[in-house]
C-alpha cells in the first residue's frame, strides 16, 4: 500500500470516527470535567483557593520588596526644573525613596527646597545657577514646567546641558508630540530623553499612587543611561502606578478626547457662574461640581497649553462646538413643531440637527427674533 492511499484511509476513518460520535445519540463530544462540590465540601475549598491566593500575593509583595532593596543600593540624584506645585509633589515621593533631590525655578525656592529635604536650590535665571545645578552630577533632570513656559525653560539649561549632556532628561507635560520635538530640537544630541505624563496630580494622588496611570516613551535613551532609566521608571512602579508605554503622538490622541474635553468642560461650566451645591443634589449633578472643582483649580496656563500644544484638542473643541449647535437645533425643531401642532418627524433623531438643511433657515430666523447670534458651525 502506497504511503498516499495509507494516509488516505487514516483520514477517512477518523473522518467516519467523528461523524458517528455526532451522530450517536447516546455519545458527547469529550468536554472537561467540571467537579461540583458538595455542600460539605465547598467551605474548606474555597478556604483552600483564598490561602493559595494570599501566598501568592505574599510572594508578589516579597519580590517587590526585593526589588525595592535592590533599586535602593543606588540612590539617583534627581533634579527638579520647576519646584511648583507639581515639582514639590514629585519631590516628596522621590525623596520618600530616598533619592538625592536638587531644585532650580524661576523664583527662589529654598524654603521649599528645604522643607522637602531637598540637598540644593537654584535659580533658574542666574547662569552659574544653572551650571552649579547641573554641576552636582545629576543622574536624572525633571522637567516640571508649565507648557508654555517649556521652550524657554529648554534655552535656560542649555549651558549645564552643554557640558552635562549625558543626563537622562524627562518632561512630565501633559502634551507629549510638542514635549517630544522641542526635547529632539533643543537638547544636545548626546543627551537621552524620556517622555511622561503622570495622570494625576497633587490632589488626585493625594492619597497614593496605586492604580493611577503614568504614560511613558523613551524617545532617545543611550545605552549608557538605559539602567537610569529603569531606575527612574520603577520609582513609579514601586509606589504601585499602572505603567502604560505608548507614543507621544498616541498619548495627545487619546488625551484631546480625555483630559483636554474634561477641562474644556470644566472650564464652560465653572464660567457660567451659578453652580453650587443644593439640598436635592443627584450624583450626576455631584460629578458634575467636582470636574468644575477639579479643572478650574489648575491654572489657565495649563488649559491653553492643552489647547495650544495638542493638534488634536482643536478637533474636539470644534466637535464639542457642533454637538453643542445639533442639541439647540434639535430643541428648537420640536419647539416649532410643537407651536404649529406638528408631529415630530418619523426620523426625530435627524430632525433638528445641522445636517438637517432645511431647518436652518427657519431656526436663523427664530433665534434673530430672540436677537441672538446666528453662528454657522456646519
């Protein structure tokens, strides 16, 4: 028999094994046993299966612990570029591990500096400031500016840069692609760069970092600084941060539909002026106070940089724009129909939006009555 029609036969009797399995009306197709426990039994199972899971989590926080011990045999001596609110937060939690913490601002920040533990401040407008700063050997330098400050802050390390280039330079912004081309353009080539973004701040890390999300991407990380890196990288990771690795390009995509539209937002509502809290208050009305809280307590600075520096956050504003002009159309459509003793249109969902055409006539008309403003958003 030759070995073609040998394999032949084999895969018509496995084909015949098969169908008569299915066919058979007293035979299954195997399926994986599934044991069910007695009344009696379930108890001490159960116990068994959360025993088994607090050993592993011993064992995780054991090898963390290891972790942490090795990290600590070298301290990183890191400098702060802005000992601002955000600055003087990041300082605490390095120095809660530890680290060697210099400081250099615009302004005079020692009293900060000290109260933080903080082993030097500098001023950042004074160039032997900048020299001294970057003559303590600095492993990592932090740049905790605001983002319309970042350039300029760029073109005032440059002589420590200059002679200092083998430093691991980082931004915390809260837009990457403008951090990301300004680090490449302005920093001596020598120099590694690595993107961040905590997002969270003072007040959202308040009570800790667990489970609070930290964006990174190593643009340009020598070989000779790869270990500083990852020395860096796990301070966050040890304080228990959901470490998410993407392109600056990917981060202000998603961040001009997260962050930049829940400042947008906040902003609009907190300049309507009249939001307060009530005795009848629901949880989403709850929600609503603390994004007006939460946004408007940061700086304007910040809400421009998200706009200005984010090509994408224009594309949201002027979505935001249109939703906002559908929703009034709408209204007004059933408005109309509901003053001429219409019916609401089979179609009710298109009906009073700008795609709508031949509402917009009647709407421009309506709202000039009311001496509003006609805006053409479409």
């Amino acid at each position: 028999m030759s070995a073609a029609t040998c394999r032949r036969r084999t895969l018509l009797l496995f084909l015949a094994a098969g169908a008569a399995g299915f066919l058979a009306p007293t035979r299954h197709a195997a399926r994986p046993s599934t044991r069910v426990f007695s009344e009696s039994e379930f108890p001490e199972k159960l116990s068994a299966i959360k025993a088994s899971e607090a050993q592993l989590r011993a064992q995780l926080a054991a090898i963390q612990r290891e972790k942490a011990q090795v990290l600590a045999k070298r301290r990183l001596k890191i400098g702060i570029v802005g000992f601002g609110k955000f600055g003087q937060f990041l300082a605490r939690k390095f120095a809660n591990y530890d680290h060697e913490i210099y400081t250099i601002s615009k302004s005079d920040r020692s009293a900060e500096a000290e109260e933080v533990g903080a082993l030097g401040s500098y001023v950042l407008d004074q160039r032997e400031d900048v020299l001294d700063f970057f003559g303590q050997d600095l492993d990592v330098v932090v740049l905790a500016v605001s983002i319309v400050s970042f350039d300029e802050t760029l073109a005032a390390l440059r002589p420590g840069l200059e002679t200092h280039e083998d430093v691991l330079i980082a931004d915390v912004l809260s837009v990457k692609e403008h951090a990301e081309n300004s680090l490449l353009a302005r920093v001596p080539s020598g120099t590694s760069v690595l993107c961040t973004h905590p997002m969270f701040g003072p007040e959202s890390g308040r009570h800790g970092w667990e489970n609070l999300a930290f964006v990174y991407d190593r643009v340009r990380v020598r070989d000779d600084r790869s270990e500083t890196c990852e020395r860096f990288l796990s301070i966050f990771e040890s304080a228990g941060c959901k470490m998410v690795e993407m392109t600056c390009t990917q981060h202000d995509v998603y961040a001009a539909n997260s962050q930049f539209l829940t400042h947008l937002v906040g902003r609009m509502l907190g300049s309507i002026g009249r939001l307060h809290p009530t005795p009848i208050d629901t949880k989403g009305f709850e929600s609503v106070l603390k994004i007006v809280e939460t946004t408007c307590d940061d700086s304007f600075d910040l809400f421009y940089g998200l706009y200005r520096y984010n090509q994408h956050s224009k594309s949201t504003l002027l979505c935001l724009r249109k939703a906002l002009a559908d929703l009034e159309l709408r209204l007004i459509s059933l408005e109309l129909d509901s003053v001429n003793g219409g019916a609401a249109s089979d179609d009710g969902e298109a009906r009073g939006t700008l795609d709508h055409l031949d509402l917009r006539e009647t709407a421009a008309r309506e709202w000039d009555a009311q001496k509003l403003d006609w805006v053409d958003a479409k």
